[in-house]
C-alpha cells in the first residue's frame, strides 16, 4: 500500500491519484499519523445496453399503417407536383 501525505494530496494529488486509477490503496498520514484510506471505487458492473424496440416506435409515430411502394411513389409524385 502506498502511503501519502495531506501535503502531497494538495501538491502532488495528480500523483496520488493515478496510483488509485492504477489499483492501488493509499493511505493518507497527517502529522505522521494515519489519517485516511483511498481505496480505487469498485465498478458496479457492465452496464447493460437494451436494444430499442424500433418497431413499437415506428407504430406509436406513425400508427399501424403500411405503404406499398406504388403508395409511395404517388404520394411522391403528389408532393413534387407532379400529375399522377
């Protein structure tokens, strides 16, 4: 275990810290005493990815509703202004 100082907390702490990202526990000694134990924070875990339902969300937008592709190609024409 690698022991530090308050005073290298305040001067030095980029140190102190990367010997805590490394895993390692340190303990903190003020005026020659023990004062304190930084120990690396345990990870909760892998978080879980949940994959969106895009199907639900494609019918709640736009409702059940379903287009062919000459549907599609009509309502296209419509919007271009094109005679159908």
């Amino acid at each position: 275990m690698k022991t530090a100082t308050v005073r290298d907390l305040r001067n030095h702490f980029p140190r102190v810290a990367g010997w805590i990202a490394a895993g390692e526990p340190v303990e903190i000694t003020k005026s020659g005493k023990p004062f304190a134990r930084l120990v690396p924070a345990v990870p909760a875990g892998p978080r879980g990815f949940k994959m969106p339902d895009i199907r639900a969300r494609l019918e709640q937008t736009f409702g059940g509703e379903t287009y062919d592709a000459a549907d599609l190609a009509k309502g296209l024409a419509a919007s271009r202004g094109e005679p159908s």
